[in-house]
C-alpha cells in the first residue's frame, strides 16, 4: 500500500476524531469569513463613537446604488460558500466575483484583505484537499481578479492601492501555502498509519512463526525419535513399542492442543472467540512446565539434567519473560535430539542480578560439526534470539567444546517496570 497520491483527494477524516474547529464546514468558515471582512468595509462608511468629522467622509456613505452592491456580493459569495466543497473552481469564482463587489461598495482603490478574506479560506481548502492542478488554477483566478481590478481602474483613469493590492496578493500566497502544508501533514499521517500497520502486521506474522515452530518442531523431533524406536523392537519387545507409541502420542495431542489454543486466539473477536462450544485458553508455558519438558525429551532417548537456581525471594515474573524462558529451553532440547546426537544435555535456569539465566549445553556425540562454526542457522537460533531481543536481553549460541551451547540472560526489572 503506498501513500495517497498527489493527483486525488485525501479521504476525509471521521467526524469524530477531528478537532471541533474542522468540524464545522469549510462553506460556512468562508461564508463567516466574508460577514467579518464586510463588516469590516462597512465600519469605514459608518461614523464610529469618537470620530471627529475631520476624519469622516460625508461621501462614503451607503446610497441605493452601494446598498445593491452590497445584496449583488452577498449573493455571490453566500453562493460561493454553499458551492465550495461540491464545486471549489465555481465556488471560487462566485467568492472572487463577490470580493470585487465588496470592493465596489466602498470604491476602494484596490480589491483589499478584508474583501478577500472568503478567497483565502477557499484558497486554503483546494490547496489542502485537492490536486495541484486545481490548486494552480484557483491561485491564477484571485492573482488575476486582485491585479484586474487595479488594470481596470487604471484604464478608467482612476487612482489605485498599490500598497494594498500587495497585502492582497500576500495572502493569497500565504493561504495557498498553509493549505499545501495542511495536505502534505495529512499525507505523511497517513503514510506513517500505513507504515506501522504494516510492521504491527509483519511483527504479529513474526511471532506467530515463532510460536508454531518452537511448538512443532519439537514435537516432531520427539515423534521421530519414539516412532522410530518403536518400529525397531515392535517385533522383539513389544512393551517398550508400545510405550514409545503411547509417547508419540501424548506428545502429539499436546502439540493438537496447542495449536488449536492458538487459533481460538487467533480467531477471536472482541476478545471472545467465534463460534460455541469454544474451549477456554489454558495459561502460556512457562517455567513450571521445565520439568515435564524434561521428562518429555529424556523419554525419547536425550537424558536431561534440569537444574533451576530460583533461590531468594521470587517476585512474579513477566509472563512474556516465562514464556520465552520456556520456548528457548524448548527449541534448544529440539535441536539437540535432531541435530547434536548426544546421548544428554544439561539445562540451567537461575537468576543473577534483575536478570534470568537460561543456559542449554550438550557434549556432543555421534554428528560433530553438524552445528559448527560454518554451519547455517535455522529459524530455531532465529526465533530463540528475537525472543531475546524483544525483551532487550543478550543471547549467545555456538560450538562449545565438542558440543552445544545457548545461553541467555532476560532482564526482569526492565519488563516489570
């Protein structure tokens, strides 16, 4: 999904999550905006409280002839205002038509701010919402109606507000400018909601890799290793067959049961799952199901020495923490019953300062150099480490004498904060 280009209109933000201010329609903050630039031209045709006649001018006043200017502007940009998110160039046209009968109303020498202040509204918007082209156009008709109208007056012979003129064209630039910024804030917004959907995506894809292979892969490395066992001495010693068929297949309605915890979870919605009769999710792995762990692998021909330093106060632990303590041990005895050939590994869980020590380490056997230094690592190292780098531990995997080890060291204080 790429950025909103800058040939369309930007959607338009639900009506809830938007300021009060833009809220209200873009046709009525011009229509307001022409009320307050006329009220404005008005004042100079009225005697104000404390004016001296000196500063008056009898002759600015508001004869019939003024007073259908005025009603002729008012429609026109009344009209402007009502068009202007529908059709914003024929909009624009009425408000630029109105803004020079405001002008005439006063016999200014020059279109000024306050007769142009519902152009620069309707400026702001077509910069902000649409495409550049529409933008140049609508700049080029109030460029043009600011400077006509000084061209005409001089064709007339008549004197011009050439200071006033300038400040006109100055806001003109400074609308079209804040739209354009407006628009180019909206689309990097939503550029940047893109983005993190899409890691908030690839993360979750992430995780859920994880989960699947440090939960089937040692599983299968279990099953091969009793399925074959059985197949050798059914003939012979049909007990030991049976349970090595009987471990094949606890471990496999485990592996059944997790999977489909996993997709309850992954098919929940609202926080319930879908469907009924949908059974309850049983709490994620963690360190106190080391032990079964163990006595799963040193049932399928790997003896495992656990050790687990929990000595101390034990504050409870992160379930992530637990979780990932659990999935390392797990994937790191998977790879010793497929890949090590060793005979029995050591697993030590401790804890050191704010920190829990997990450590898997095997002598090595009938494969070596099956895990050496050239060798290639899979998704299990893969997974183990982003496990660790989630949590912002350190992770070391490697050939360690004749064998095997992994370490890693989750930080507890870090993840409770």
């Amino acid at each position: 999904m790429s950025a909103p280009s800058a040939s369309a209109p930007l959607p338009a933000e639900p009506a809830t999550s938007q300021p009060l201010l833009r809220r209200v329609p873009v046709g009525v903050w011009a229509a307001l905006a022409w009320a307050a630039g006329m009220v404005s031209v008005l004042l100079v045709l009225v005697p104000l409280p404390g004016e001296s006649p000196q500063d008056f001018h009898p002759g600015l006043s508001l004869p019939p002839g003024n007073l259908t200017t005025l009603l002729v502007a008012a429609g026109f940009s009344l009209g402007g205002s009502a068009l202007l998110r529908r059709r914003p160039l024929t909009a624009m046209a009425l408000l630029l038509t109105g803004a020079v009968c405001s002008a005439m109303v006063h016999n200014s020498s020059a279109i000024q701010v306050p007769n142009l202040l519902a152009c620069d509204v309707a400026l702001w918007f077509v910069a902000a919402t649409r495409p550049v082209l529409r933008t140049r156009i609508a700049t080029a008709m109030a460029v043009c109606v600011v400077i006509g109208y000084c061209a005409a007056r001089l064709a007339k012979g008549w004197a011009i507000g050439t200071p006033d003129e300038l400040s006109a064209l100055l806001t003109v630039a400074v609308a079209v400018l804040l739209g354009r910024s407006a628009r180019q804030s909206r689309e990097r917004q939503a550029e940047q909601a893109v983005h993190a959907t899409e890691h908030a995506v690839v993360n979750e894809r992430l995780r859920i890799a994880r989960e699947l292979h440090d939960m089937v892969a040692h599983t299968l490395g279990i099953v091969a290793l009793q399925s074959g066992a059985a197949r050798r001495v059914i003939a012979t010693q049909p007990e030991r067959a049976r349970e090595a068929l009987g471990a094949v297949e606890d471990a496999s309605r485990e592996t059944l049961a997790g999977l489909r915890r996993m997709l309850v979870v992954l098919r929940a919605v609202d926080g319930s799952a879908s469907g009924s009769g949908a059974a309850p999710l049983h709490p994620a792995p963690g360190l106190d199901d080391l032990p079964g762990l163990a006595a799963a692998t040193t049932a399928a021909g790997v003896r495992v020495a656990l050790e687990l330093d929990m000595t101390g106060e034990r504050p409870p632990l992160a379930p992530e923490v637990e979780l990932a303590a659990y999935r390392i041990v797990q994937e790191s005895l998977t790879n010793v019953v497929r890949h090590a050939g060793a005979r029995s590994c050591r697993v030590s869980v401790g804890r050191g300062e704010g920190s829990l020590l997990v450590e898997v380490a095997d002598p090595g056997g009938a494969r070596p150099g099956a895990r050496g230094e050239g060798a290639t690592p899979g998704y299990g190292l893969l997974g183990m480490r982003e496990r660790v780098d989630l949590l912002g531990g350190e992770f070391h995997a490697g050939p360690h004498g004749t064998g095997f080890r992994v370490t890693a060291r989750l930080p507890l204080a870090e993840v409770g904060a």
